[in-house]
C-alpha cells in the first residue's frame, strides 16, 4: 500500500513514519513536507536511503503539489500544521491557511485521486477549557469551544474533512489527541524547552502560577491509537486519545519531575507572565477507542526519564534548532507581554 504522510518532518509525524515502515515492511511511505522551523528531516535520517520511503518538500496549499504527491495513494494520514499555541497569537493568518485551506486543498486532491481513507490528526484543544473537576472529560460529544487560533484552525480543519465525508465520499476517520511527548519534540514545547533549558543551566519559564492541568501522551502510544483507527475505526467517526486514567498533572508538578530527573532545585523556576486565553484543564474520556482494544502502554513517568536521556544523548539533534532564529522567538515569547 502506498501511504502519504503530511507534516512527516514534524514531532509526531516523524515518529508516526519510523513506526508504520517498522510495522508494515510491505508498505510504502510517501512524505509531504513544507520544513518550516518545526520540520526537521534529521528527525528521519536512519531511513532516509529506505527504499520504501521518499520524501517531497511542498506546501499543502499548492494544489498541484499535492495532487502529484497523491498520485496512486491509498492512504492518508493528516499530520501537517501549525501547531504552537503562542505562534498563533503572534501570526493567526498562516494557521488559518495551513490549517484550514491546506487540509481542503489535501481533501480536495483525496477525493479526485480515489483515496481510499483520509486520516485528520486533530487535538483536544478544540473542545476549549474544562473546569478543575476531574470527573468532567473530554468526550467525541463534547462542542468545539476554541480559544486560541491555533485551536480555532484545527476545529476549522475538522469541519472541513467532516463535510468531505458527509456530503462528497470520502472516507475520513479522525483522532483527537492530549498533549505529546517523547523524541524529536520541537525545543518550543514545554518539555523539550524545559530540558534544554536545565541541561544548558537555565531556567525554565512557567506561564502564571503553572496550575494548568494537563493529561501527556508519549508519542509510540499516538502511533499505535491512530494505527488502530486506521484499521478498525468507523469511516466518519472522531475517537479520542487520552493518556493515564489518572495521571493529569499541573504544569508545576510537571517542571518539579524534570527538575528532579535533571537535579536541579526550584531556583531554575522563573514565573513569566500569563498566555492570553491559556486553558485550564485538558482531560480525555478515552472509553471509545478502548472498545478498540487500545490503552497507553507506556507509563508516564517510566518514559518522561527516557525522554529527558534522550535530549542529554542527542545534543547534536537540538543545539542547532535552539543556536537559529529559536532564540529570538524565545526572547519575545518569554518576555513581559
């Protein structure tokens, strides 16, 4: 089968790649990738000479890309956006077009080149912010109520891949996903920048009083839920993929862990000013996948160690990202808004 993965250069697309070539030796993978600051193709330098990988820089907004990339395709799996919460406050009209316009236009070429089945990669920042009740989740029936325009886009996105089902045919299935973890996260993200910045002897930057609820994933587990999706999910339906069933933690117990792992003490805190709009509480109800037959496999803690050695191990992976233009991006996100 010949797959086209979009966004494959990123964090959960490059692991998502190294993951199905691994697990299906007769398929063949095709990548669709811009590389923006966030797409790094050293994060799929072991398979680069695979020949049953190859990869194609474009943009999912050019259609004609798109649609030579698609030619004899029979999957597609959806990994392609802007997906930074605070570059979204800085820059909302290229989340808008990447998320929204690119995700029809690849829709659209789905549809003409008889794709079999179209998989969206989505979050669980669409359904907006739950209150500090941890009996209260995030369900498939939960409304969008998105606040941030990175959350507004991929809800946009969404709306549209439903509306290709609906109304035109194609064959969708959609995961919505709690906050990643693992190898080659961007240095952006909480905690990738958190270790670097322990690593490097910084201090890390904790938004308001860093009581925000969380509920981390490690990125293998994604893999494997979309992957069960693909093969037993029901054309047309949304399914969410939570982590631990008791394992939300605030953003400052969080930082405490790494703190802890990097033998660091609470001095390295540094209380920063706020995110406009920042969520609360981020909590899944992952019973329907379940009935799939998934569950997290990888325990939180057991794999927030090995995440840590990994960024101590592969230095030469983010000191490049984090010597560019990241610092400047760093100085004005971090600083009194």
């Amino acid at each position: 089968m010949k797959v086209l993965i979009t966004g494959g250069a990123g964090f959960i697309g490059s692991n998502f790649i190294h993951y199905w070539l691994e697990k299906y030796p007769d398929d063949y993978i095709v990548n669709l990738d811009v590389l923006t600051y966030a797409g790094n193709l050293n994060n799929l330098k072991s398979i680069e000479d695979n020949p049953r990988y190859s990869f194609v820089q474009a943009d999912i907004t050019d259609q004609q890309a798109v649609d030579n990339a698609m030619q004899g395709v029979e999957l597609v799996v959806h990994f392609a956006a802007e997906s930074h919460v605070d570059r979204s406050i800085m820059d909302p009209a290229i989340f808008t077009r990447t998320n929204v316009l690119g995700t029809q236009i690849l829709c659209e070429s789905a549809l003409k080149n008889n794709v079999k089945h179209f998989h969206y990669v989505n979050t669980d920042e669409v359904y907006g912010s739950l209150p500090n009740h941890k009996s209260i989740k995030f369900t498939e029936q939960t409304k969008f109520h998105t606040r941030s325009p990175y959350s507004a886009s991929k809800a946009g996105g969404e709306h549209i891949v439903n509306a290709y089902h609906v109304t035109l045919g194609l064959n969708t299935t959609i995961t919505s996903c709690a906050n990643n973890f693992g190898p080659y996260h961007h240095p952006e993200k909480m905690i990738p920048l958190f270790i670097i910045n322990l690593l490097d002897d910084k201090k890390v930057p904790i938004y308001g009083d860093g009581q925000q609820i969380r509920d981390w994933l490690y990125v293998k587990d994604h893999c494997r839920a979309i992957d069960l999706v693909i093969k037993q999910g029901t054309i047309g339906e949304v399914y969410l993929v939570g982590a631990q069933l008791e394992h939300e933690i605030t953003n400052l117990e969080l930082t405490q862990k790494l703190l802890n792992l990097l033998d660091k003490d609470e001095s390295y805190i540094e209380y920063v000013p706020d995110r406009p709009g920042h969520d609360t509480r981020y909590a899944i109800d992952w019973s329907k996948i379940a009935q799939l037959g998934w569950k997290p496999e990888f325990d939180f803690d057991i794999w927030l160690e090995k995440t840590v050695q990994w960024y101590k191990d592969n230095q030469d992976w983010w000191q490049p990202i984090v010597d560019g233009d990241y610092k400047d991006y760093y100085q004005k996100n971090y600083t009194k808004r």
